[in-house]
C-alpha cells in the first residue's frame, strides 16, 4: 500500500542533487526502518540505531528473526510495518539490496540508505527510476554527527 505524503521527510530531492544534498535530506527523516537491524549491542545495526533513537529518530527494527529490540515489535518485513517510512535504512549484505529496494518502493518509502561498506549499483538503479533518494556505502551515524 503507497504511503502518503505526510511525514516529516521533505522528498523529493532536485536529479541533480549533489550527494551532499541528498545526505542533509535523508537526515531530515524521523521513521526510519532499520533492514537487519541485530540485537547484539556490539553489532553496527544496534548501536547505530540505537544513537539514532538518542537523537530523536523513531526507529521502526525489521528483522525476520527477531520479535522485539529497544522494546518495541521487530517486523519480519517492510510490507509488514504500518503507517509511513522516511526512510529505510540497510544494514544487509548487497546481493539483498535491490531486493529491499524493491520493497522500499513498493510500500513507498521516500528514502533509501546503504551502510558503510554496502553498495549494490542495481539498487541505486532502481532507486533512481522512482525518484527516490538513495545513499550508499556511508554511516548515518557518522554523517549524523558531523552535521
């Protein structure tokens, strides 16, 4: 089902965008869906995230394997999560990402970034045919803080 147009993320970004741009914008989005999100503290998808929540962000965890982290329900797929999605964050090996990319346009997510050392050329692909911004390859965290 197509989300509406009433969340917080102010998407979407000009085509030509410098990445800069597209980072600050993605930034801006407060639901967030965090793909393979872990719930072992020493695992970059539970203590990112887990930043992200200390500055405000809701995070919505989807894991199949798991029922609940930070005390709230996991959701075993995007599809499976009610309401609308800023942005979907993606802690998963590339041969997934054009899969959730799929997903992500499909319940549509107005946003889309890669972890650090996760790039998938077709998922950026497929993003950018549907207008969606996408990051790949860098830390939100990191990025978080340096702005």
């Amino acid at each position: 089902m197509p989300q509406t147009p009433d969340s917080a993320c102010p998407l979407p970004t000009p085509q030509n965008a410098s990445e800069s741009e597209v980072i600050r914008l993605l930034l801006s989005a407060q639901r967030i869906a965090v793909i393979g999100i872990s719930d072992d503290p020493t695992r970059p998808s539970h203590y990112v995230s887990e930043y992200m929540r200390s500055i405000g962000k809701e995070i919505i965890p989807v894991n199949p394997n798991l029922d609940e982290i930070f005390g709230q329900k996991c959701y075993a797929s995007l599809k499976d999560i009610p309401g609308p999605i800023d942005l979907v964050n993606v802690f998963r090996r590339p041969l997934a990402c054009a899969d959730v990319t799929r997903d992500a346009i499909a319940i549509g997510a107005k946003g889309i970034w890669l972890q650090s050392g996760i790039t998938n050329d077709e998922a950026r692909q497929l993003a950018q045919k549907a207008g969606i911004p996408f990051v790949q390859n860098r830390c939100i965290m990191v990025e978080s803080r340096r702005r």
